[in-house]
C-alpha cells in the first residue's frame, strides 16, 4: 500500500520568513495530493491540493510543487505570519471505486515566531 | 447545515467495555471515513464507505467494526475496548477534498 513520509517533523521560522515542508510517497498510482492544516484542538482542513497532472499550484502566500518522477511534493508558505502555526500534514491517494483513501504523512508542526 | 457531526466527543470507557461512535454528513457525499489520531502518528484510516451498503478496512481495522446505516451516517464499534484504542477519533466525508468532523477523543483505562 502507500506510504508517506515528511520532513520535517518540527519548523520553527520567524515572522515574514518562508516555510518548506516535504514529502515523498510509494505508490507511483497516486494522483491526488492535499495538505491539511491542523489548529491546535481543530479538526484538519484542507488547505492546498494538486493533482498528478499539475506541477505547481498556488494559492497567495501558499503554493505546492509535484515532481511526479521523483515522487515527492512540497509545501510552500511565504512570508509566514503567527496564525500559519499549526500542524500541517501531507497526504495522497488514488481514486477507487469513487472514493479517496487518502495516507497522510505523519505531520509538521510549524511554529512561526513573532 | 452542519456538515459532519459527531457523537461523543469525550468518553473515558474501561478495559473490555464496547461503545459506539456515531457520525453523521449533510453535505450528500458519497463517500465517508473514519480516521484515528494519534501523537507523532498521523491520520491513520481505520475503515471507509465508498457508497451506501459497502465499506472496507483501513490502515488499522483491527479492534473496530463499521456499519454504513444510510447515506448520512457510519458508525465505528469497539466491540471490547483496550488502551492502545485511546485516541482522538475523526469521522470525514468528501470526494477529493476531505470535510472532517469535530473529533471524539476517547480514554480507555
């Protein structure tokens, strides 16, 4: 089955720097690929996704990257503000039978300094 | 419009006791899940329904039964409850983009 994994486990920046969190998948099938933020007591919401026929996508201060061949996917935060602090998880899935299992990487806590 | 609900959100149950927890979805999506979180670990997917009368184990089925009642509700089941089961319970629904419930955080002693 697929498996996830992403780095780093911690991220600690200052306010206004940028944030990179990564992440490589198994399953060469895969074709969506979301990220989830975390508030702490929150329920996870998504807050980015690509698909495999993308290579990049943005979304003002957030943007994701896919290299497909490698078999990684990134998450992008610019100019970071306090609020961005949460733990944020990747994930991915095929679609089967109309429904997306997703497998999430195990997550990124990132804490942005004032 | 609620989206998901679910039903507790704590519980604290002893070694072997069952219980059930109870998820319903407004938002008319086919497909509904029920993850578990756990420190350092992720979202780990226990059981899913892909649509109305199916469902299919998980990452971590092991402990658990589902019944998909309707399209609104899925219910996950510990039939007899062990520690290792204390965690934070999410219950989500959605095709592509996941909707997660609130959470149910259970404590088993």
């Amino acid at each position: 089955g697929e498996n996830v994994e992403q780095h780093p486990s911690t991220l600690s920046v200052q306010e206004g720097d940028s944030a990179v969190i990564k992440c490589t998948y198994s399953d060469s099938a895969s074709n969506y690929f979301p990220w989830y933020k975390q508030e702490l007591g929150k329920r996870p919401q998504l807050i980015i996704d690509i698909r495999s026929n993308v290579g990049e996508k943005k979304d003002q201060r957030i943007a994701v990257t896919l290299n497909k061949t490698a078999k990684h996917f990134s998450l992008h935060i610019t100019e970071t503000q306090p609020e961005d602090s949460a733990v944020y998880f990747c994930a991915a899935s095929r679609a089967q039978g109309g429904s997306e299992k997703l497998v999430f990487g195990k997550g990124t806590k990132l804490t942005v300094n004032p | 419009n609620a989206g998901v609900t679910q039903t507790p959100k704590f519980q604290v149950l002893k070694t072997g006791q069952s219980m059930t927890l109870q998820c319903a979805q407004d938002m008319n999506h086919n497909s509904m899940y029920w993850y578990r979180q756990d420190p350092g670990m992720g979202l780990r997917l226990i059981y899913y329904s892909a649509s109305e009368g199916t469902t299919d184990k998980g990452e971590v089925p092991n402990g658990y039964n589902v019944s998909r009642l309707n399209k609104r509700e899925f219910s996950l089941r510990l039939e007899s409850a062990a520690p290792s089961q204390t965690s934070v319970y999410f219950c989500a629904t959605g095709t592509g983009e996941l909707f997660f419930g609130e959470g149910s955080r259970l404590t088993v002693l």
